[in-house]
C-alpha cells in the first residue's frame, strides 16, 4: 500500500498498544472488546474504517471493527441478487 494512504496511522491511538491485541492468532471476545476500546478513543478512527473497508482488510482490528463485523458492512444481507433466469 502506498505510505500516503495510511499517513493518518502515525496519529492512531493504537500506535502504543501491543500489536497482539489488534491481531492476535486466537481472536477472542475480550481482546476485541479491549482493542475497539482503543480505537473508541482514536482520533483518526473513521479515516481507518474507511481505508480497511475500501482496501479489504480481512485480518484484525481496523476502525473498531472486527473482520466479520468490516464483511458485513461491506456486504450486507441480500446484497447478492440471484442471476435473471
Ligand atoms: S481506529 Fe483503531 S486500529 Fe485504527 S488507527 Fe485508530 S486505534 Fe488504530
């Protein structure tokens, strides 16, 4: 990815955190409670939501959401039509 277009990560609040807590091997509940807690705090919190949704980030905490919370944003429930017959 082109440094440019993560600038704003120097400004994260996770920039002091462990990285483990923002991707772990073993996702639990805790961790993500703890890591989106981070992220609650963090000044550039929407310019990196928008930046894992648009680049398809698939791995870790981006934006305060999970992996299956960012699919599900991007693809919401019935986004799918079923092919014209
Ligand atoms: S929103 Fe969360 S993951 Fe993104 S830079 Fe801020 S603290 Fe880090």
């Amino acid at each position: 990815m082109p440094p440019e277009e993560i600038s704003w990560l120097r400004r994260g609040a996770c920039r002091s955190s462990d990285p483990d807590l923002f991707f772990p091997l073993a996702p639990t509940p805790l961790q993500e409670a703890r890591a989106k807690a981070v992220c609650a705090t963090c000044q550039v919190l929407e310019e990196c939501r928008s930046y894992a949704l648009r680049a398809g980030e698939s791995e870790g905490i981006w934006g305060g959401l999970t992996p299956d919370e960012r699919r599900r944003t991007r693809f919401p429930e019935g986004w799918r039509r079923p092919a014209a017959s």
